[in-house]
C-alpha cells in the first residue's frame, strides 16, 4: 500500500506501525510522499522521501507572522502549496491528511481536489483530534487505512500503558499547581485541546482554558472521568490575564518552533515589565520546550509529553523522558 502524509503526526504514527520498512519500502505499507515538516524520527532516512507541501510564511518574529497569518485568512488564501503533480507522480493509494487545523498544514479542501484528479483516486483520511483519547483513535483510523489495525491496538494498548503508569505519581489530593502554557509569544495564545488534559493528567490546573465536562458526563472526574472532559482552542490572552492567573509553573512551547527559537521568545519576554510578577518566575519554574516537537503534533510522542508534565509538575525528573527537548529558564 502506497500512503503520502501530508501530516507529521500522522507521518509519526505510519512509522509507530511500520518502524523504518514504511521508507525503506520493505514492508506492505509504503511512506511514497509527506509534508515539508515531517522530520521524525530522524534516523529513518525521511529526507528521501519527496515532500509534497511548502509554507508561503516563513518564521521571523512571532509578531510579524502573527500578522501574516491573519492576513493570508482573512483574504481566504491558504498558508502552504501542494505539488499535485508529484502528488499524482507517486501514485498514492491512500492520502493522510487533517481538517482540525487551517494554520498547522494544507486544507482538506485542496487535498481532496489534488486526490480527485488522480486516477485511480485515493482515498482521503482526514484526522481532526480534539482530545488526547481523539489522538489514540486516530492510530487506531490509520492502522485500519493502511491495514494495519491489529498492530495498531497493540500500539494504543502501549501508549495508554504508559500514560496511566506516569498518572500513578500524582497526588490527588493536594491543590494542583497553576500552570500557564503558552503556545504562542506575540501575541500570548494559551494551549487548547489536547494541552490542557496533559498538563490536568499530570497533576496540574490551565485555569487560563481548563478542560470542562462534556454534556451529559456529570462531574467526569476521575482517571476514568477524564476522557470525558475537553478543552477549547487555543486562546489569546492578555499579559494581564497571564498575571492575573498567577502561574506556580510557566511552559513557553511556541507551536512551530524549534527550542532554540522558543528559547530566543522567552528571552524577549523576558524584558516585559510583567514578567517578573509572574510566581513561576520568581520560583524558577519556567520551562521552555521544542513545542513543535511534543505538543503540537497529535501524535504518539504527547504520551512523552504527558511524562515530562507529570515529572516537571510533581518534581519526579526520573520520570522525564531522555533527551526531551527542553531547557529550565535562566536569566543570563
């Protein structure tokens, strides 16, 4: 089976299945096209595989392509291009793409345009995760796509594993600490969607946008309760609404951006006057994060994230992967 990724995520989940035979083409599922951000894991040789999208915005500031952002949609254009002749050229069976997000990657309108001009057509698997569960569905949609469904119970069976074992360690009976993550810098956008129930799961609050019960579901509280719990978008907020807040822990994990760069944001919020009024701040319980990495792709890698939250939060380093993409926040 020929499948493109047009999603990183997804790109990550076909090698969760396969392991490297997926680019080798040594197995009955064959990675043939992927978009210009997929990247992980980085020792399978990815680079020759054909990329298949490109970004029309390129970073420099987070202010200025905050803007660029906002002016692309509002004039109805799309963010990235897709080659869709050697879309066509790879001959894919199966096409992975996404309709959550119009900022992360291509728009499913133009994918399926480009899959219905090849013959014979692909089909089209569009993922649209809300929530960390949503994430482990959507292995489970790609095994089935690809015809893989029994390796990908497998799989889920050992994400859930993992995440119940990094649970274990919070303490539910204390107050849990305040927690502000920021997924973007200029302006402050405060994560959503799967973000708040990791950071919940791992013994923390995200009062700025909190995961709620969904109708119907009571109180769901509980380990069993969570996955009846949701959160929004991600939001902007105000740098008094971050103070306001009171953060005990502050995560800067821009979505996009690599930690050097997020490292390079914190710096330059660093010179806000508010800054320092910020109790993570003051505590030294900042952390900045190759966000692009571990929370911004619904993936199989936001189990690693969930325990690097559960060890940060509740000061359990043993529980932080190895070589997790991160650095703790020192003024220089």
């Amino acid at each position: 089976m020929r499948v493109v990724s047009l999603l990183p995520s997804a790109t990550e989940i076909i090698l969760a299945l396969t392991g490297p035979d997926a680019v080798r083409g040594e197995g009955p599922v064959r990675l043939v096209g992927r978009s210009h951000e997929c990247d992980w894991p980085p020792d399978v040789g990815l680079n020759r595989i054909p990329a298949l999208t490109a970004a029309r915005t390129h970073f420099t500031t987070s202010a200025a392509v905050d803007q660029a952002v906002r002016t692309a949609l509002a004039a109805g254009e799309s963010l990235y291009t897709l080659d869709t002749a050697l879309l066509a050229s790879v001959r894919p069976d199966v096409i992975i793409t996404q309709d959550l997000c119009e900022v992360c990657s291509i728009d499913l309108e133009t994918v399926r345009q480009a899959a219905a001009s090849i013959s014979p057509v692909p089909k089209v698997v569009s993922l649209n995760p809300q929530t960390f569960d949503d994430v482990l569905d959507d292995i489970m949609s790609v095994g089935e796509a690809v015809g893989m469904s029994k390796r990908s119970i497998e799989v889920v069976a050992g994400l859930r594993e993992r995440a119940s074992r990094a649970q274990e360690y919070v303490n539910p009976y204390t107050e849990p600490p305040s927690v502000a993550f920021l997924e973007w810098t200029d302006p402050l956008f405060v994560g959503g969607h799967w973000t708040p129930q990791l950071i919940e799961r791992a013994g923390g609050a995200h009062p700025l946008n909190p995961s709620r019960p969904a109708d119907g579901s009571g109180a769901a509280a509980g380990m069993i309760g969570q996955t009846m719990r949701r959160a929004g978008k991600s939001i902007r907020v105000s740098p008094e609404q971050l103070t306001e807040s009171r953060p005990e822990w502050l995560l800067v994990c821009p979505c996009g951006l690599t930690l050097d760069q997020a490292w390079r944001e914190t710096e330059l919020l660093s010179r806000h006057t508010w800054w320092g009024d910020l109790p993570a701040v003051r505590r030294g319980q900042v952390a900045v994060v190759d966000g692009s990495q571990m929370f911004n792709r619904p993936g199989p890698r936001l189990v690693d994230g969930l325990e690097f939250l559960a060890g940060l939060i509740g000061e359990r380093p043993g529980l932080i992967p190895a070589n997790f993409p991160w650095r703790p926040w020192r003024a220089v």
